[in-house]
C-alpha cells in the first residue's frame, strides 16, 4: 500500500432475513385485508362509476371536462396555494413581531398563535365561518361583487379563484386556511429569527446597518435556510388541513367526495381514490420542497 | 511610541455605571480617548472590559453615565445611533462575518446601504482595504472556506471600509490558533502606525508594549489603573495590577 492506492471500498448493504420476515408479514396483511373485502364482506367494486366523476364528456362542447372530484382538486390546489400566500405573510410579520422589543406587538402575535394553536381546527373554522363570513363579508360588500362584472367573468379569474359565484364562499375558506396556518408558520420564523446567532445581529448593527438592513440582509437571509424543511413540511400539512374546510361547505375535494361517495354509495373506491390525489399532490410538493433544499444547500457552500 | 500627534477628545466616558440584573457589572467608569490615540485595555476576565467599548457603539445598554462619541452623546434607545457606528469601526473575538455572503460582499454591504453607493463603487473600496490586510486573493470566496486568522483580517477590513473615526477591537485574538495570532496583530500595528484611533481589548502584552500610548487596567467593572506602558509593566501602581501581570507574565 502507498498514499496513491484507493480507499478499501464499502461493504454492501444486504437484506438480510429480518427484512424479509417484515416483507412476509406486510405482503400478508395485504393479502388477509384483500380477502376480507372480497370474501367476507362481499364487496362488489365497481371503479367505473367513480372513475366517471374525475372526467367527463361535455356534448355541448364536444369535449372531456374536469368532472365534481377534478373540479374538487382545482378548487383545493387553488385554496391552498392562496392560504400558503397569505399565511407566509401573516407568518413572516406575526413570527418578526414575536421577536420585537415592543410589548405590544409581542402581546398581539403571542395572543393569535396561543388562540389559535390551542383551540381545535374545526371548532376555529366554525367560529371563524360564522363570525366574519357572515357578519363581516356583507358588511365589507364582498358579497356583492358583480358575478358578471369584467373582471370577476373573465377566465383569469375563473382560474384563479373559481367560480365568480362561490367567491366569497371561497375566500372564507381560504382565510380561515391561512389564519391557521399562518400561526404555525409565525412559530417557524420566530424560531428562524432567534436561531440566527447573536453575534451576526451585533456585527450588522456595528457596521451601522438600520434595524430594517439587519433583518432584511443578515438575518432573514440565515434564518430562511434553516427553516426551509419545517417550512416545506407545513405548507403540506396545509394542503392536508384544507380538508377540514369542506364543513364550511367550501367545494373542495373532501367535500366533494362526500357528495360523490352519497350518490354513486361506492363510498370504497371513492375515498381511496381522493386519497390517492391527496397523495399524489401533496407528495410532488415533498418532491419539490425536496429539490428545492438541496438547490439552496448548494448555493450556500 | 507612537510618534502621531494626539488631538481633540474622540470618546469621552464619564461616570458610566452599568448593572446585569443586580449585578454591578461596570462601576464610575471614567475615560477619554483622544484622536490618534492607542488605548489598551487589560485586566482579568469578567472585569468589564468588554462591556465597556461595548457601550461605546451601545451594543451594551448603559444605565448611568455619559458617553461622547466624536461630540455626540450615545445613549440607550436613542434614534440615528447607527449614524454614530458608522463612525466606529467593531472587531469581533469570534469574528461575525456574515456567512451566507462572500468575502467582497461582506465589506460592501455595509457602505452600500449606508451611504447608498453603487456596487461598482463600493467594490473598489472593499478591494483596497482587502489588499491592505493582505488577503485580496480571497475576494470570491465565502467566510467558513477560510482561516481564522484570514476571518479576523476581513473583518479588520470590514470595519475599515466605512471609514471609521475609531477603532474597536473585543480581544481580536483570542480565538485564533497560535500560528495566526501574528498576522492578524501586524495589521492592527499598521493600522496603528497609520494613525487609527484604538481601543484594544487583548491579552496581547507585546503589542501593548509596542502600540500603546497608554494601558487600562480594569479588575470587578472599574478601571483600577491608568498608566503609560513602560510605568504599567516596569512599575505598576497597585496591588490587583501587579498580580495580574505576575499571573500573565509569571511563566
């Protein structure tokens, strides 16, 4: 051996037979959950009948639309990526006021996280629903925008928010969203901020930067990396969470699918295929937040 | 030794007291440092030290006192105070280089949002004072690629890209490895030659010796001894400041 020889090469990794007694027993359970659908409870499934809900043949245009369980997705990919929007924002300025020196700015961003990460999300989205979407919206006039106004009918519109009809009904839902989850995104950057060491804040202050340049240049900057996987993670939990916003009537996917699995009573196939979207959507955002990491680890040396 | 001429007060500290809870941690502290000036604090660790060039640019709050920079007094929650760091350059024992900037842009950030000039600008500026502390090769690379003691050196220069009127240094080498500790004191008696008013927070006595015009002695958060550099090592007054350089010195 001399300094150029290799390094001794890693062993392998091998499955050994503990993995393979797991693989038994999981491949088993499948198999015993599959026999009991079939066999005991005599479950004739019967995809098609849903599968038709997904997409379906318009005669008027002559064409394949996005059926109720599509529309359901859309409406919650687009409820979701607005509550994201605005949660980041209410997180970014909640999470920066909870660091403040000023008291009362620590008493308002301490009182929305307590309240809100202390009540259950359900019993929060009815008080929330009942209180200002139905007392506050009419008062602002939101539901009195013109459905058929220029602006509201036209199609970026409809892409963005839905149908003009269900547009305040749709803002409700996508409030309550984001003031949730905003509370729990304002703890992440709390501890962003606070994690950034003492030293960089003093080093930007003695350099004579203003309050406002020590953030917005040495500290925000720091603290985005580290909070960039909790971050990730809650924006998924988000998506998972809008789900609840279908007991406000909002017509989204799970509220959707509670329609379809009534009608069509193949309650079986209806639900393990909305799971299956909710999969795969929140899934490819993982995959996303994922590559996104690693691009910023990169970058950061 | 200095030969530079010694002129009008730049800091003047009257009668500073300051307190951790119920811990007195500076008591009456009293001192003035003339432009041009090469002040050296020592004393044991915990006696304030500090704490007391850290109230100069209020990175520490004091409660009772006064402290004049350049004619201006600086005072806790006081508006424009970035004004005043920006007359007071800061050097850091651990450093504090902004890690997720590069080497250039850790010394441009500074005098570009202060003073508002162009990138261009404030590049040249950042490689003249890079070149000054010998590490204009290391321009494009980022804050953990390099040495303690090449950290140090930008961060000299970090401070001196904004022109300051003073210099702060918060022992500047303690927290280098033996072999780096040269490097970083021949730049601060550079500086010093050049004419750079100083306050050295160190345990460095050869460059006391060699820099200081006078040296601070402080022990439990009071300056207990104020003399020129050969008095203070040859002849100290007291009996707190003999001990402590028969501790330093002794082996």
């Amino acid at each position: 051996m001399n300094r150029n020889t290799p390094p001794p090469s890693k062993l392998k990794k091998r499955l050994t037979v503990v993995d393979f007694l797991l693989y038994g027993a999981v491949a088993l359970f499948i198999f015993y959950a599959v026999y009991r659908v079939n066999d005991v409870l005599v479950y004739h499934w019967n995809w098609s009948k849903v599968l038709g809900f997904l997409v379906k043949f318009d005669d008027e245009s002559e064409a394949w639309v996005s059926n109720l369980l599509l529309q359901g997705l859309w409406t919650t990919l687009r409820l979701a990526l607005w509550a994201t929007v605005l949660a980041t924002v209410f997180g970014i300025v909640m999470g920066y006021w909870r660091t403040c020196k000023n008291l009362t700015l620590r008493i308002i961003s301490r009182t929305y996280v307590e309240l809100i990460r202390n009540m259950p999300p359900v019993v929060f989205i009815f008080i929330f629903y009942f209180f200002v979407s139905s007392q506050i919206f009419p008062a602002l006039g939101i539901e009195d925008i013109d459905s058929e106004g220029a602006f509201a009918s036209s199609a970026m519109f409809h892409f963005m928010f839905g149908d003009p009809q269900l547009f305040s009904n749709f803002l409700a839902g996508m409030l309550c969203l984001a003031l949730f989850e905003g509370a729990y995104i304002t703890e992440i950057v709390r501890a962003g901020i606070q994690s950034t060491e003492k030293g960089q804040w003093e080093a930007a202050r003695a350099i004579g930067l203003s309050p406002f340049n020590v953030l917005r240049d040495i500290v925000i900057p720091q603290a985005v990396r580290k909070i960039l996987p909790p971050l990730a993670g809650q924006f998924i939990t988000l998506i998972k969470d809008s789900a609840i916003i279908s007991l406000i009537s909002i017509q989204e996917l799970t509220f959707v699918a509670t329609e379809v699995a009534a009608t069509t009573t193949r309650v079986f196939e209806t639900w393990i295929l909305v799971g299956f979207m909710y999969f795969i959507l929140c899934y490819s955002f993982a995959l996303l937040f994922a590559h996104l990491e690693r691009r910023a680890k990169r970058s950061q040396r | 030794m200095s030969d530079n001429k010694i002129g009008t007060p730049l800091v003047e500290i009257t009668g500073l007291s300051k307190w951790y809870g119920d811990f007195s941690a500076l008591y009456d502290i009293n001192l003035t440092v003339s432009s041009g000036e090469k002040v050296v604090v020592c004393g044991p660790s915990g006696s304030g030290k500090s704490t007391m060039i850290r109230c100069i640019n209020q990175l520490e709050e004091h409660q009772v006192g006064t402290i004049f920079v350049d004619g201006r007094e600086v005072k806790p929650g006081m508006k424009n105070i970035e004004e005043v760091r920006r007359d007071v350059g800061m050097v850091f024992q651990s450093f504090n280089l902004f890690p997720h900037l590069s080497v250039v842009d850790n010394l441009t950030i500074g005098p570009m949002r202060n003073k508002g000039i162009s990138k261009a600008e404030a590049t040249e500026i950042a490689m003249h004072f890079l070149e000054r502390v010998h590490i204009a090769e290391q321009a494009d690379k980022y804050p953990p690629q390099l040495s303690g003691g090449q950290q140090q050196r930008v961060a000299i220069a970090r401070a001196l890209c904004l022109k300051p009127k003073i210099m702060l240094f918060d022992e500047p080498t303690s927290a280098l490895d033996p072999e780096m500790i040269a490097g970083v004191l021949d730049i601060m008696i550079e500086l010093a030659e050049d004419g750079m008013t100083m306050i050295c927070v160190t345990h460095e006595m050869g460059f006391a010796r060699k820099v200081a015009d006078r040296i601070v002695f402080m022990d439990e958060g009071e300056i207990v001894e104020v003399a020129e550099p050969e008095t203070f090592f040859n002849n100290p007054s007291t009996d707190r400041s003999k001990l402590f350089l028969s501790q330093l010195l002794g082996h």
